[in-house]
C-alpha cells in the first residue's frame, strides 16, 4: 500500500495541474479491509483485484432507497441505470444536483451540463478555461460562500472546477498508455467518473495558491472555515478523513461538492459521507 500510495502521490504532484484532485484517488485494491466486506464501496471498481463477496454484494444492492434521509429531499438520488460499463454503473439523472458519482457510479459519456457559468471568484489562474466554470446554482452557491469566507477574513480561491469527460478522457489515456489501463486507474478516474464532471464540483484553496490540491491544506485556517461553514452554503467536504474506505478517496479538504442546502446539512449533520446518506454502500458500524 505504501508503495502504491507513493507512487500515486509521486504522480499526482507531478501531473497536478492536469489532472486535479482526482488524480490522487487511492488505488483501491490496496484500500484497508473494512469490517463487513459490503462496506467496501470501491469493492467491484478493479476487476483484476476482486474481492469475492464484496463484488456480489455491492453490485447487487439496490441504491435507490435512501433510508437515512426520509423528508430530506423528494427525489434526492439519481438511481443507477441498468446500463453498465463492467462493474461501473451509468447513473439515470445525470443532471440531479445530488447525483452520486464515485468510482463505481458514472455519468453517461454523452453527459454536459447544459448551465455551465463562470463563477465569480477568484482562481489561481487567470484563464476563462474550461476548469473555471461550474453548473449555475453550483456557481452561485460558490460565490456566496467565497463572500462568506472574504467576512470572516479568510480569502480562498478557486484550483479547479469543472472537468469535461473529453478532457478527463485524454487525461486518462495519456496515463494508460504510459502505465497500462490497470495502473492507470488506480492514481486517474476513469472518464465519467470524476466529480468534476458533474460541474457540482471545485478544489479551492488559499488565495496565495499554496497547497492547491495538496495535503498541506489539511489544518490550514481556510481548509478550517470550510470544514466549519462548507455546508451553510449547500457544499460538503466530499472525502472526508478516514473515509476512504468507503469515498474511494483519500482525505481531501480542498474538494467541495455543491449538493444543495437541504443536503448539505443533513449530511454535516449525521457526519456520514455522500455515499452512506443515500445509502449506496451499506455501512455495518
Ligand atoms: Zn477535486
């Protein structure tokens, strides 16, 4: 695991300007075992590592029934279509603001967003780029809490928002091609699989750029205020810590996912991750 997860990092400061944050999700094979097989969110993503019992169980449950969060939301989740892509399954509203996507979960490779914006808010970069823009309520809800942080003294700015499957497409063939399509996708996302796809998505930092993207912004005042205030503004720290068993993902701070106030709070407030509130990967505790 060390070897892979140094790998991985080694890569990831390498190619993070390309790449973004979900360059560093973790290699799943390698994830720690979790305490009930089923627990394993990333259980049936890598078909060269399978997990026996996990791969049938996880596959096979249901997930649209969103148990924890009865009078939450209407319709909060888009259910998985029965299309399939090996073990990753084609979400059926790719358009829901509270669609799950994970390593197991993707967006149609057809899917763009029709609203994408450019939000406003400073970025790192100065370039009207494709990884500036996000969806318009996403965009909005984004800049009131960059406003909110600005009160409280904090200045964050954006690193990178929305990803457009052709763009994480050539992202990750280049790596296949160089490292074989099974390495690959243990440090790159599949294409349809990155959040930053949904255009729901950004990494945001300090203003001074420093540790964009970068575990160095764990603990820092800003990652602090988001932590603390992210979900006022229907935002959620999508990796939390010690979640990765189940998030796919390591920890990562600086990556906020717009789901809506409702949401957001519901989820702050049960202190589960996205996948555990809709109940996609059952969770023995
Ligand atoms: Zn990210």
């Amino acid at each position: 695991m060390n070897t892979k997860m140094t790998y991985s990092l080694t890569l990831f400061v390498a190619l993070s300007i390309v790449t973004g944050c979900s360059s560093k999700s973790e290699s799943t094979p390698t994830l720690s075992p979790a305490t009930s097989p089923t627990t394993q969110a990333t259980a049936t993503s890598t078909a060269s590592s399978p997990s026996p019992s996990a791969t049938t169980a996880a596959s096979a449950t249901p997930k649209t029934t969103p148990k924890a969060t009865a009078g939450a939301v209407a319709s909060p989740i888009a259910s998985p279509a029965p299309s399939k892509n090996g073990d990753i399954q084609v979400v059926a509203k790719p358009e829901s603001v509270t669609v799950l996507v994970n390593k197991m979960n993707s967006l149609p490779s057809s899917y763009e967003p029709t609203d994408l914006v450019y939000p406003d808010i400073p970025f790192i970069f100065a370039e009207k780029i494709e990884k500036r823009k996000m969806r318009s309520t996403a965009a909005k809800a984004i800049e009131k809490l960059v406003a909110g942080a600005e009160k409280d003294g904090i200045h964050l700015a954006g690193v990178s928002a929305y990803r457009s499957y052709a763009t994480q497409k050539s992202v990750f063939q280049r790596y296949v091609l160089k490292d074989g399509e099974e390495k690959a996708k243990t440090y790159s996302a599949v294409p349809g699989t990155s959040e930053h796809e949904t255009g729901l998505a950004i990494d945001v930092t300090g203003s001074d750029g420093k540790c964009a993207a970068e575990d160095c912004f764990g603990g820092t005042k800003e990652a602090n205020w988001l932590e603390k205030h992210a979900a006022e503004y229907g935002f959620i720290i999508r990796y939390p810590k010690g979640k990765s068993a189940i998030t796919g993902y390591q920890y990562e701070p600086w990556h906020i996912r717009y789901v809506g106030v409702d949401v957001s709070k519901d989820i702050e407030a049960k202190k589960v991750t996205m996948e555990e509130y809709y109940n996609a990967v059952p969770v023995s505790k």
